[in-house]
C-alpha cells in the first residue's frame, strides 16, 4: 500500500536562511508526488508536482522539490525563507496516472519562519 | 484562490443526525475528490468521483456517501453522525491531462454535538 512520512512534525528556521522540509513515499509504481499548503482555516493549495523527467522541480512561491527514486524521498526546499512561508505543508503521493489512482497525504509539517 | 467552493462553511450537528456538504469543481475538472481533515491531522482520502462514478474509497463506513451530477458538482453524505465526525472536509477537483494537481476548496468545519 502506498504511503507517505513527514518525520518532522515542524521545522523552525529563521528569515533568510534555506530551508528544508523532509518527505519519503512508498508506492507500488512510478510515484505522482506533490506538495501543498495550507493557512490557517483555508484549504490546501497547490505548491508543485513530480510526474517525470527532471529530479529537481520548480514550483509556486520560490519553492522547488528535489525527487530522489533511490531514497524515496521528495524534500521541499527554498533558498531563503519568508516569514510569510509560515503554514503547515503536506507532502501527498498518487499511486498512479489512471482515473482511479487515489492521493494520500502525509502528517504534515509545520513551517515557522522566524523574523 | 481557486474556483472551487464549498458550501455550507460551518456546520453544527447532533450525533445521529444525517448531514450533506456540497462542492462546485473548478470548471472543466471531471473528477472530484472528498476528504476529512481532523484537527492536527493531515486530509483522509474519503472517496472520489470520476463522470458521475465513484472510483476509489478510503476507509470510510458506508455512511458516508457522495455524488457527483452532469456538472461535475458534488455533495458528501454522512448519516448517523457521531462525535468523531467533528472535523474539516474538503473537496478537491482535478482533471487527469492535468496530472492530477488537485484544486481545493475551503472546507466545510462540522461540529458534532
């Protein structure tokens, strides 16, 4: 069965700095993965997905994702962090491309930008 | 945001009673998904729909139901509720040549009381 790990339950980084928030996945086939976010009292936004091709994957907000099949891991990752980056961010894998494939998502992880 | 809304916002019930939440996909997405979000917690996979059809289910008793119209908008069903159902439930949609990116709305909270 698929499934994905958040082993931190938050990340504490001052403004400025790089940051890293840590993702691995288990899943039968080629792994869908994506990242979201989510604001107090909001849904989830869409921050960035790897289908295929290149490992290291551009996304919303300055974010990027690097995809490494070896370790079954897919860290979210920025440069230099914004007190606004602040929220809680889940990582969530698809089983597949079909109609059927279905989404799970990770704990989460809580992101604190420090001023 | 994104062009999917959800309705009611807020919601409080009594155990037992049956409650239906409704989503508005974002136009041209053909497959919507439901999902329950406890406090602290990342979303639980309820179902999904795909054209009209549910194609997939987590592990959720029969009690909660769905269904998806001609306009690919969406409702999720809960009977007999109980307290554990207290608990934020979104729904997404997406569109497969998309790579299956999900769009969510803001979520429905429902109280159990």
């Amino acid at each position: 069965a698929q499934s994905v790990a958040q082993p931190e339950d938050q990340v504490n980084v001052a403004e400025g700095n790089p940051l890293t928030v840590k993702c691995t996945y288990s899943v039968s086939g080629n792994p869908y993965l994506f990242w979201y976010v989510q604001y107090p009292n909001r849904g989830l936004q869409f921050l960035l997905k790897y289908i295929t091709g290149d490992n290291l994957v551009k996304g919303s907000y300055g974010f990027e994702a690097e995809f490494n099949k070896s370790q079954t891991s897919f860290h979210l990752k920025k440069p230099s962090a914004l007190v606004s980056d602040s929220a809680l961010y889940f990582c969530a894998v698809r089983d597949g491309p079909g109609s059927a494939s279905k989404i799970i998502f990770g704990s989460g992880t809580r992101l604190s930008i420090r001023p | 945001e994104t062009g999917v809304t959800q309705s009611p916002t807020h919601l409080i019930k009594t155990r037992g009673q049956q409650v239906t939440l409704r989503c508005s996909s974002q136009s041209g997405h053909n497959t919507v998904s439901w999902y329950q979000q406890a406090l602290g917690q990342g979303p639980q996979f309820i179902f999904q729909y795909y054209r009209e059809e549910e194609n997939g289910r987590g592990n959720f008793p029969p009690r909660f139901s769905g269904l998806q119209f001609p306009n690919y908008s969406s409702e999720l069903n809960v009977n007999a509720l109980e307290l554990d159902d207290s608990a934020l439930y979104l729904c997404a949609s997406s569109f497969e040549s998309s790579g299956y990116e999900q769009y969510f709305g803001p979520g429905t909270r429902l109280t159990v009381t």
